[in-house]
C-alpha cells in the first residue's frame, strides 16, 4: 500500500508546506468563478429547513415538505467554499521517455510526483481531489472526496500505474466530460503529444461544461534541445518494433522547427479557450516550478 513518503520525501514535504499559502488564495480565486450562484439569495449546496416565519419568501417554501407535515418550511442554503478538482494523468507510451543517463527521471515519473504533490496539497486544505489515469482510453476514474485519508487512494493508483500504448487526447477528453457531474477545476497533466486540432476541441468540450482547466505539460530537456550527436537509433515509444537509424544533424532544423509551431498553436489555442498552459521540465524540481506558476497566478489576480 503506497504512502506519502513513497512519492515525496521530507524535502519534498517541506516544499509543499511553503506552497500552502500560495495554493489556498489561488484556489479561493477558482472558486470564486466556479461557484457562482445563479440564484439570487441562494448558494449552491442544501444545508437544512428552517421553520417559515412572516416576511420569508414564498418562492423559498418547500412545497414537498407541506405536503408531508401540512407545515411551511424554508430550504436554506449555504455556499460551497471547497474545491473540486480532478487531476488527468497521462499514461501513454510517450510519457515514458527519460532520456537514458544516470540520475534522469521519465515524464511519468515526474508527473507521478506532480500529482502526488498537488492531491497532498489540496487534501491538506480541505479541497476535493480525484484521479483520472488514461492511455489508449480511460484507466482509472477516481471521484474528488476531500477527506485526508483520500490520498492513499490516489497514491496506490499512482503507484500502480504504468505508462505504454498510444493516445488521443482529444478521444479520451471527450469520453471523459460525461463522468465529471459537477464542474471543478481539471488539471490535465501531459506532454500533449497528437493532433493540436483534437486536443483543443476536447478543451472546449470540458469549457462548454463550465469547467476551470490547467494544463501542466510535461517535457524532457531532450525533446526541447534535440541535443543528439552521431547516428542514433530513435524508437516509437507507443508503437512496437517501430525504430529508426537517423543523424540527428539532419533532423534538428526540421525538428526544431515542427517544435516551434506545434508549441505557438497549442499556447494560441490554450490562451484562446482560456486555459493556463503552464509547461514543467523534468530537470527542474516539481515543486520550484509549481511554485512559480502559483505565484504568477496570484499576482494576476
């Protein structure tokens, strides 16, 4: 059975304390947008009846209730102040990368972290978290629960889960919009690799639903720098048997230059469904980078 200490260690643990701060006002601004109620007077979540005395409104009346006891009562109301957010964790083949040398981690691993991190966090604020895990479709869906003891959940399927096969983001999103009953927050974590087309549809599909969207996408260094000398064999990490004997001095230019704009579309179409694209490297420590983006966060107000 995974615990906490699996995935972070006390450093770890440390770092994430001083984020605390920085995640709770920068999830009271989610919340702010999420919760909105469209009634006026009214919150979103029933809280109890209250006996009807002169000068309440008629239309607050439970009706069923008199019905019942041939007594008038008052629904009241109070508003939801927790989050709800679920973390969407890519586990296709690409995400296994980790470049081969000593020390280096894989997108996976990293993201694993990522995760573990960010359900430590919001659990430890009294938010909702859950856990989608997907490849060539949905794996695994973990509703949010905001207890504390939710996060061994979250960590065994964590733990368990490996990378392979193929995806299609766009697919397995819009498979995805009729599990989620009630709109949160989505943290999408991924290298965002297929059809930009698809995958930003998908984004509009979870926004039409009034979803808060993140998109943390993931990179190895090798994948921004292409920093390969001499014939390299390059094999398909989705695909069996798929290999190639290249030099990479004469892919770079065409490489860098496919990178450059499959990045300018994604970070247009993001900025265009009003999605925080907020991209981490996996030489970079989680946390620091987390860190920074909540502060820009914040300071955006």
């Amino acid at each position: 059975m995974a615990h906490v200490s699996d995935f972070l260690t006390p450093s770890d643990l440390q770092r994430i304390s001083n984020l605390q701060v920085f995640a709770r006002q920068v999830v009271e601004g989610f919340t702010t947008g999420l919760h909105r109620s469209p009634h006026k007077g009214f919150s979103v979540e029933f809280k109890q009846h209250r006996q009807y005395v002169p000068g309440d409104e008629i239309r607050h009346i439970d009706w069923r209730v008199f019905a019942r006891s041939d007594r008038y009562y008052i629904r009241e109301y109070e508003e939801e102040t927790n989050l709800r957010a679920t973390i969407i964790l890519d586990r296709s083949g690409s995400m296994d990368y980790g470049g081969g040398k000593l020390g280096q981690v894989s997108k996976f691993e990293y993201a694993t972290k990522l995760a573990a991190c960010l359900s430590y966090l919001m659990l430890q604020q009294s938010d909702g978290v859950g856990l989608v895990t997907f490849d060539t479709q949905i794996r695994r869906y973990i509703p949010p629960r905001s207890r504390v003891s939710h996060v061994r959940t979250i960590l065994n399927e964590l733990e368990n889960g490996k990378p392979g096969g193929e995806t299609e983001l766009g697919k397995v999103f819009h498979d995805l919009v009729p599990k989620l009953h009630r709109r949160g927050l989505l943290i999408i974590i991924s290298d965002c690799f297929g059809e930009v087309s698809n995958f930003l549809k998908a984004l509009a599909h979870f926004r039409h639903a009034r979803h808060e969207i993140l998109v943390f996408q993931i990179w190895h260094p090798d994948e921004l720098n292409f920093q390969f000398k001499g014939w390299t064999q390059f094999e398909c990490m989705e695909r069996d048997g798929v290999k190639h004997l290249l030099d990479p001095a004469v892919l770079r230019q065409a490489y860098l230059a496919n990178l450059e704009k499959f990045r300018t579309d994604l970070t247009r179409g993001c900025r265009k469904h009003k999605v925080d694209l907020v991209p981490f490297t996996t030489d970079e420590p989680y946390a620091n980078a987390l860190a920074a983006y909540l502060s820009r966060r914040l300071a955006r107000g």
